[in-house]
C-alpha cells in the first residue's frame, strides 16, 4: 500500500508586481465646474483623452459639478477614495494630479517607526552608571 502524505502543498501566493502588475486605481472621476469648464477644456481635449487611451484599466468619467471647485476623485481596489482639488492649476499639473492619484496605491499614510528618534541614549539624562556617580562616605 502506498503511503499518503497529509501535509498541505505548498502553494505560491501571488504577489503586485511578480509576473503582472496590477494597477490599484479602478476608476477615476473629474469633476469639473461648469463656470471654468473653459479654462479645463484645453486640458480635456489635448491630454485626457491620451491619458485614458494609455490606461484603459482605469475606468475615467467627466462630470460637472456646479458651484464647486473642480476636484479629481480616485477609487482604489482596496475600497479608499483620494480627492484633489484642481482650482487654480494648469493643464500641465492637473495631468500630474491625475498620474498621481492613478499611480496611488490607496493605502492610508502610517508611521514607519515607533520612535521618531534613533539614539543610543533613550533619555536627555543619559544612561546610568555606577562609575559615573561619587563614592559614597560611610
């Protein structure tokens, strides 16, 4: 008779960026008020429509938004959403808004130490030590 092994298999769990990378912006929203869509149209017409041809995996919508300030929205796989207001600036940097919130992984900004400070003394004092002191008169 055969012998069974009972241990699992081991399975290679897949990981972003080994073997195909997946982009976390899902979709992306440009909102845009309709008092200024006049100013905005020349970034419409001559670098959104590139933008959205070079990633057809990220879904774009253009909505009007009246009396409000334009803003471009983006939604993650991970179910987050990033804003970025686009009032005052120029075609050339809205289509860098728009790179960044496409290239965003959604994740929210968390501290990367538990110190803010790495020293080798912990405390302004220093570290105690017995030669450091006076002898003791007994």
């Amino acid at each position: 008779m055969p012998s069974i092994s009972l241990k699992k298999p081991t399975v290679a769990y897949a990981k972003n960026g080994v073997g195909a990378y997946v982009l976390q912006c899902r979709k992306m929203n440009c909102l845009i008020q309709s008092m200024i869509l006049q100013l905005q149209s020349e970034y419409l017409k001559k670098d959104l429509i590139p933008f959205a041809k070079a990633n057809p995996e990220v879904e774009i919508m253009i909505k009007p938004r009246p009396s409000k300030h334009p803003c471009i929205r983006g939604w993650y796989l991970n179910g987050r959403d990033k804003v970025i207001c686009v009032r005052k600036m120029k075609p050339s940097e809205i289509g860098k808004v728009a790179e960044y919130i496409r290239d965003h992984s959604g994740q929210k900004a968390t501290t990367r130490f538990k110190k803010p400070v790495i020293s080798t003394t912990e405390s302004v004092r220093g570290i105690w030590s017995p030669f450091h002191t006076q002898k003791h008169v007994i």
